[in-house]
C-alpha cells in the first residue's frame, strides 16, 4: 500500500519529464572489443549470454502467465497498477527476445569465422 503523502508525490513525479535512459551493459562493452579476441572465445561470450536470455525469458514468461491466471480482470483496466505490470513485462519479454535473436545471429556468424 501507498500512503497518501506517498501517493500525492508519486503524481506529481508521473507528470514530469523523465530522464534520458541510460543504459550499461558490460556485455556489449566486451563485445564492442571482442574483435581482439579470437572468435571461438566471443563465441563462448555469446553462448552465455544467450543462456542467461533464454533463463530470463522463462521467468519473464511465468511472470505473465501468472498475472493472465489470477488476475485477468485487471489486465485490460488501465486504472490498475497490474494492467501496467502486465504491459512492462510483455515489454521486457519482447526485449529479451530481441536480443536473444540478435545474440543468434551474431553466433552464426562466429561459427562461420571459426571454421
């Protein structure tokens, strides 16, 4: 629960303009170096990312289905704060996803170096 002073600012803060995203991932550092490597190794790089995306798709995609089974009435109710929990983790699934797809790719390319 929120308390009222609580909830006075969290909508004063919500009509603001938000802060440029900022966004650090040691990965795609390593990666943006990894032509320093050889390419079996940032293969290996890529074969661990790949294994946490997959981990965290799986749990993301729990997440959802746990929100559509117990709680389907508020999902299309933009009033409730689980219609936009349901909307940010289809959001974080779609980007995982992504990434996972590019990490593919780039992958097979590796193996093709490799060879």
């Amino acid at each position: 629960t929120i308390t009222e002073a609580g909830n006075q600012v969290l909508l004063a803060w919500i009509g603001t303009e938000p802060e440029v995203p900022y966004y650090r991932d040691d990965f795609l550092s390593m990666v943006y170096s990894s032509w320093m490597i050889r390419p079996v190794s940032a293969l290996a790089m890529f074969q661990t990312r790949a294994g946490y995306l997959e981990e965290q798709i799986g749990q993301t995609q729990d997440m959802i289905e746990t929100l559509i089974a117990e709680h389907s009435e508020h999902l299309n109710d933009p009033s409730h704060w689980r219609f936009c929990r349901y909307h940010l983790q289809n959001r974080r699934l779609m980007t995982l996803q992504t990434e996972l797809v590019w990490c593919s790719s780039v992958m097979h390319k590796l193996r093709k170096a490799s060879d």
